[in-house]
C-alpha cells in the first residue's frame, strides 16, 4: 500500500502508487564515498591525514510492480496489458539519456535547532545507471531495482534566507545541513550604500572573507554565486570600456580562507559585515546540503 507520509518521487511523479513502490530501505539511505587519500613518505612511520572530499555515489531503488491502474489500484480486465504499460512507463521515467532527473526525498526529522520533528523535503540530481531489470513473481508482479548515479552526492532542503546582516553587525546564521554549504546554492546579497564591504565567517579556522573591492550605490545590489564565481550587479548595462556600472562585476571581489568565496559550516555560522561606509546590508540565501 502506498504511504502518504514518507515517499520518493522522480521528476514529481509519486514512487509509492498501488501500481509501484518502493519496497526497502536499503540503498537509498546512504553516505558518499570519501575521494583521496593520505600521505605516506618514506621513513616515516603510518601515513599522513589528509582531508577527503565527498563523491559521486549511486542511489539504489528496490522497487515491484504490479498489473493494476497505477494510482486507483483497480485491476480491469487485462493485467497483462497493465503490467506492460506500468512497466514501459516506469522505463520511460528512469531511462533519461540526456539529462538527470529530480529526485524528491519526503521523510519525518527531528530539527536538530527547535528539536521539533517535522517533515523534511529534499532534492537532488541523478541519472540511470543501471538496473531496470524485472524478476517475475507471477505474470502480473514483477520486483525489481534501480540505479542511479549522483554526481552531486547531496540532497538539498529548501532555501534559507538570513536575516539583514548590517555594517558591523555580526549575526548567527544556522546551517541545518549535514555537510558545508559551499558548492551549489549559496548567494550572498550586497545591498548598497557601502563602500568596500567584506563577508566574513570566524566559525571556520582560518575565518572566510569574500570582500568587493569598490563602492555599491543606494538602491544597487550585487549578488555573488559562490558556486559559479560570479558578482553581478542588477543594473541596466551600459557597454563603456573599463565601466564600473556594468552588471559583471567579478574583478572587484577578494576573499581568502578557502577556495570557495563563502561558505556556511554544519550548525552554528557567525557572520559579520565590515565595510568602510554605508547604511547597506548582506544577506545569504541557501540551500542546506542532506546526506
């Protein structure tokens, strides 16, 4: 029977109909592989620690499939020809040559900040890998399972937008994520007026700092795409050599700690906005990576 509290879904489509299902835990709650390896040097006893990298991994499904109307459960007439189509559209949602699906992950979590449980909803990227191969456990019923391969290894929750954080201030912002938000989904907005302002993040060690190297008029805002590595300013262009009002504005942007302009550790993140002048504010908008 099909479960309306947790369930997984595939470019929106529901993985816990009567005609399909998810059937197991296994596979499809696991962690990244780790990438690298430590140091060894010759006349030195063990190894030396280096820090690892999460990679890709491959989610499995195990699934059945039965001859019935997928969503009323209804048997019909021919469940030889419901069987087939369940199948051949199952195919058809996995099997995307061209492009990675959306997987939707539902399932029930205790905040670790409010420690009030509540249904959590996460995203991520995948494509088929393998699998797609029935057993039959009657004409009409068949099990089976499916693989797919992340290249980004992480689920990522909803947005979070921190609150104004103004010159001088400093705020906590919380990251509720498993892992660093760093490399997809973290914007930092620059609201003008200021002169010089710099981001910076004592939570890490050594402390974060992404600056721009100029001044943001009032009412002007330049967003940085810390993935992307990308300062644009939302302004109309104007195409003069060597403008500083045009919309790109990468080659004022400084920052050192990491090679990432910014990022949000797991848990408890203390930002502080310095800046020379100015009545503008930071904010950070981003999306908290999941296992």
């Amino acid at each position: 029977m099909p479960t309306t509290v947790e369930f997984w879904e595939i470019d929106g489509v529901s993985l816990s109909e009567e005609g399909w299902n998810v059937t197991t835990l296994a596979g499809r709650y696991n962690v990244p592989p780790l990438r690298g390896d430590n140091a060894t040097f010759a006349y030195v006893e063990g190894q030396e620690f280096r820090r690892k990298i999460p990679d890709a991994r491959t989610l499995i499904l195990n699934m059945w499939t039965t001859g019935v109307e997928p969503y009323s459960g209804a048997a019909g007439d021919d469940q030889m020809r419901k069987w087939n189509d369940n199948w051949h559209f199952l195919c058809q949602l996995f099997w995307t040559p061209r492009r990675e699906v959306t997987i939707t992950r539902r399932w029930l979590r205790t905040d670790g900040q409010s420690g009030v449980p509540s249904l959590h909803v996460h995203t991520a990227k995948a494509q088929y890998s393998g699998g797609l191969e029935p057993t039959m456990t009657g004409r009409f019923r068949s099990v089976f399972n499916v693989e797919l391969r992340m290249s980004d290894p992480f689920f990522y929750g909803q947005e979070i937008v921190s609150g104004p954080i103004g010159r001088g201030d400093t705020d906590t912002v919380y990251n509720p994520g498993d892992y660093v938000a760093a490399s997809r989904h973290l914007f930092v907005d620059l609201l003008g007026p200021l002169s010089y302002p710099e981001l910076v993040n004592a939570t890490p060690d050594p402390d974060v700092r992404v600056k721009y190297n100029g001044n943001i008029p009032d009412g002007q805002t330049v967003t940085l795409d810390v993935r992307a590595f990308t300062a644009t300013a939302a302004v109309e262009e104007v195409f003069i050599p060597e403008n500083p009002l045009t919309k790109n504005r990468v080659g004022f942007i400084r920052h050192s700690g990491t090679r990432s302009w910014m990022g949000l550790e797991r848990g408890n993140n203390e930002l502080t906005l310095n800046a020379t002048s100015g009545t503008g504010h930071a904010i950070v908008r981003f999306r908290p990576p999941y296992l």
